[in-house]
C-alpha cells in the first residue's frame, strides 16, 4: 500500500514547484536487506515524476538571464584586467590531460597544493558563458558534483561606482577518488568577483576570504561537513556512516571568456589550490583535474541544449565522449541500456532524432552494449527503418568498432 502527499512550494524562477512525499509498506514475505529496500526506492514512482517533470535547465536559464541584465550594467575595469592577465601564464612542466571537449594541464606543486589550467571553446554567448559560471547555485551543478554550496552575501558596489558583480561562498566538497585512502571534506571560503575588461572580455576572479577564521573546523557542520565513508562489516557487505573529517582548504582562480563570435566564445581558466592536510601527490593531481574539469562540465551542458541542425562535427565527438564516460561511471546498479536511455533525455539533438527515427535509439544502444554477432543487412530510408533494425545495425557497428577492417 503507498500514500502519497503533495505540497505546494514557492515559485521558483517563475516556475512552479511542488513536493512530493511517498510512503509505501511492501511486504516481501522475507528479511530483505537495507540495501534491496533502498534500491527499491530509487527506482520507484518518486524517481520517474522527478525525471518527468524536472525543469533545472528551465530555473537556471532563468537565473542566467538575470546576471546577464546585472553584467550589462556594468562599467569596464581595464585596470583590474590587466592584474589578471599575468596569471593565464603557463608553467613548465606541466602535465596535459587528454579530452576531446578542453585542454588541461595540471601541475602538484607540493604540500597538497596543485595548480591547472583548462581551455575551450563554447558555442554560446560570451555573456551566458560568464553567467554559467557566476551560477554556483546552479541546480545542474548540484545535481551532478559531490560538493555542497553556500552564497552567503552579495555585495552592493560602492556609491558612484558599478564595474562588478561580487558575492562571498562557501564550498564543502566531498574528496574521494581512486587514490584515496579515506573520504574526507575540504572548506573553500572565497570571495567572487566579476568584472568587464572590455565588449568582448569578461573576467571572474576567485580568491581566499581572509576574514573568515583560520581555524573553521565544524564551521559548516550544521549542513554539509559530515563525510560519507565505507567500510565492510563481518558479512562482507557495504554499509556507510558519517562522520566528521574537514578540513580548510583554499582557491584562486581567475576565468577569461573571450567574445569570438556571435555564439562563440573562448574560455581560459587558472587555478592554484591548496587541499590542506593528508594530501599526496597522487590525490593533489587528481582533484586537481577534477577541479579543471568544470569547464568540461560546462561544454557538456551547452552542447545538450544545441539542435541537431545546430551540431558541428567537433560538437559529434563531444556527444560521443560524454556518452562514453556516462556508461563508464554509471552506477552499478544501471545497466548501460538505462544510461543511453537517460542521455537520449539529457541531450536535446540526439532527443530529436530518436523521437523521428524509431531506430535510433535501438541502434545507440546495441553499439554501447558492443555485442559481437555477425553482421546483418538493413536496407531502406531511415524514417522506414524499426527498432529491429536499429539493433542489427549497432551489432554491426560494434563488430566495425573492434575490427577497423571488417
């Protein structure tokens, strides 16, 4: 038997908002574990309204615009600019990490410090880009990162002056990863501003809040300083608790968007971090990259909202490269059908597509299950072809994928 209740929120963003509470008691004629009952849960009808009638990109589009009106507003500083440009400077030794959306090269710079820089390219607005990135409480970056954030004022411009947009944070990010020994959480307490250089140069710089307390640990207890961690119990099962392990950590980064075009624009991000305590070089470079990685992020989230008469042919590889890391971190409770099936949602080109062809989405999803079966042959026009066909063309294809020579 199941009870739902619904209550009405404020409006969000002009967007109408609703909560909606399920309680369900299942009788499974057995002692069934936490865990089953958890995931039965996850997959059950509260999961599929939320899916169904999610408006993120709606709110932060609408959060978007209204920088862009406060960012037009503002007066040039070429003064503060010209600071910030010394820090775009390479260092030597640096190491470049590959991806097909950006270039980024980190560097440890030792004691848990790390340094990075990334750069791409967007096909959108300069202003938007900007935007995006002021946006910290974006929900799309809440949705998708282990990290909790917290703007705690914005400050007005002095009297006579407006030349930025300023507001104060705070950032509890969960630090976990394949070199890590233990889960732990790291504080970064920052001071945001952005200014216009000139028509075409937005900057957004990022540094320490030296007015906050040097020692702030359980500062931010009272909502995202417990960690996560694992550990095994006699059974040999998964089980988690919390528990405090934080740690105060610093940023400065500064990000250039650059007007290339009408929708193109060229972002150039530099960062110093300095993680704290109980970091080695191993874990310093790879948060290192994960940090550099937002701009990636920001690609990804550009690119899905693009037309399929609006994709290029590096816009295709984008595609394909985020599918292919979807899959690969997929829970592993997700089959790699329900990650294609998801993306097909998230990504509005390929949406399109698959709601005119009836294969497609078959097609994607026997390429990324890659079994191996002989090839089979499919003839006609695409809006003639059905989802069987779809299927033998993505065997085929995974065959082509192994074997370049097929």
């Amino acid at each position: 038997s199941s009870v739902f209740k619904f209550e009405e929120l404020p409006m969000k963003n002009l967007t109408f908002q609703t909560r909606v509470t399920k309680i369900a008691k299942i009788d499974l004629k057995w002692a069934a574990p936490t865990s089953l009952m958890k995931y039965i849960a996850r997959r059950g009808d509260i999961s599929k309204l939320r899916r169904k009638y999610e408006k993120t990109k709606e709110i932060d589009a609408y959060t978007r615009q209204d920088v862009i009106a406060r960012l037009r507003e503002l007066e040039y500083d070429q003064q503060q600019a010209k600071e910030l440009e010394a820090k775009f400077k390479e260092r030597e030794d640096a190491k470049m990490i590959g991806s097909t959306s950006a270039t980024i090269l980190v560097k440890d710079l030792g004691g848990g410090k790390g340094w990075g820089k990334a750069s791409t390219t967007l096909q959108i607005g300069f202003e938007e880009a900007a935007a995006y990135f002021w946006d910290v409480n974006s929900r799309a970056k809440a949705a998708s990162g282990k990290s909790r954030i917290k703007v705690t004022s914005r400050d007005k411009p002095k009297e006579g002056k407006n030349n930025s947009l300023q507001q104060q944070v705070e950032v509890a990010e969960i630090l976990d990863g394949k070199s890590n020994i233990m889960h732990s959480t790291r504080e970064f307490f920052s001071n945001m501003k952005l200014i216009k250089h000139n028509n075409i140069t937005i900057i957004i710089s990022i540094e320490p809040d030296t007015q906050k307390d040097k020692d702030v640990s359980g500062s931010l207890l009272s909502w995202s300083s417990l960690t996560v961690s694992r550990r095994k119990s006699s059974r040999k099962r998964s089980s988690f608790h919390l528990r405090k392990n934080t740690y105060q950590a610093t940023e400065k980064t500064t990000i250039r968007f650059t007007k290339e075009g009408e929708n193109k624009t060229r972002i150039e991000m530099v960062s110093e971090l300095d993680f704290g305590k109980r970091m080695n070089f191993l874990r310093t470079r790879e948060h290192t990259q994960k940090h550099m990685a937002k701009v990636i992020e920001a690609v990804y989230y550009f690119v899905n909202t693009l037309g399929f008469s609006d994709l290029k042919e590096e816009d295709g590889k984008v595609i394909g490269e985020q599918l292919m890391l979807k899959v690969k971190e997929r829970h592993k409770e997700k089959s790699k059908e329900e990650v294609v099936k998801a993306f097909l949602k998230e990504n509005r080109a390929l949406r399109d597509f698959a709601e005119k062809y009836d294969f497609f989405e078959p097609m994607l999803c026997a390429v990324i299950k890659n079994t191996i079966q002989p090839t089979a042959s499919v003839q006609g026009r695409a809006e003639s072809l059905d989802e069987r066909d779809g299927r033998n063309i993505g065997k085929s294809l995974a065959i082509s994928l192994v074997n370049p020579r097929h």
